[in-house]
C-alpha cells in the first residue's frame, strides 16, 4: 500500500486509467471478433477506427495496430480495376 500522499494520489489515478484502458480493449477485441464474422464494410471501419484509437493512446503497439488493420482490410472485397481508369479522347 502507498503510504505518501501523493502515492495514494498517483495510485487511484492508474486504477481509473487501467479501467479506462481494459474497456478500450475489450471494445476492440469485440469488434474484430464481429468484423470478421459479419464482414460488412461498417463494422471493420468501426474496428479500424477502434484500433486507431488503441494506439494511439498506447494500449497496443502500433506495429500490432498497423497488422490488425491489415488483416481487418483482406476481409473486405476489392473495388474494381475500372472506375479508377479515365479514357480520354484525341
């Protein structure tokens, strides 16, 4: 147990702040369970999203960020080759 005042500050602090952090995490852990059994474009942007904020606030490293993003964007079909190309006229 901290026996300084400001000890007993900084513990209370860490216990709200390691709250806070295993709620993001278990958020994030549920949306990437329920992006990659549903696979519709809204719940891996919201997976994406989750992830962005997982690292940025360093809860995961953004390397693990960075391959849960990866693996979130495979799991969507590609666009077609088409609608990018522009044909022009002489």
């Amino acid at each position: 147990m901290p026996v300084t005042k400001t000890a007993k500050r900084a513990l209370r602090s860490s216990k709200k702040k390691a709250q806070i952090n295993s709620a993001l995490r278990s958020r994030l852990e549920i949306a990437i369970r329920l992006a990659k059994s549903k696979k519709s474009e809204k719940t891996v942007e919201e997976a994406v999203s989750l992830t962005d904020r997982a690292a940025k606030r360093k809860i995961i490293h953004q390397n693990k960020a960075a391959r849960m993003k990866s693996s979130l964007s495979k799991l969507l079909p590609k666009k077609s080759a088409k609608t990018s190309k522009k044909t022009t006229k002489k």
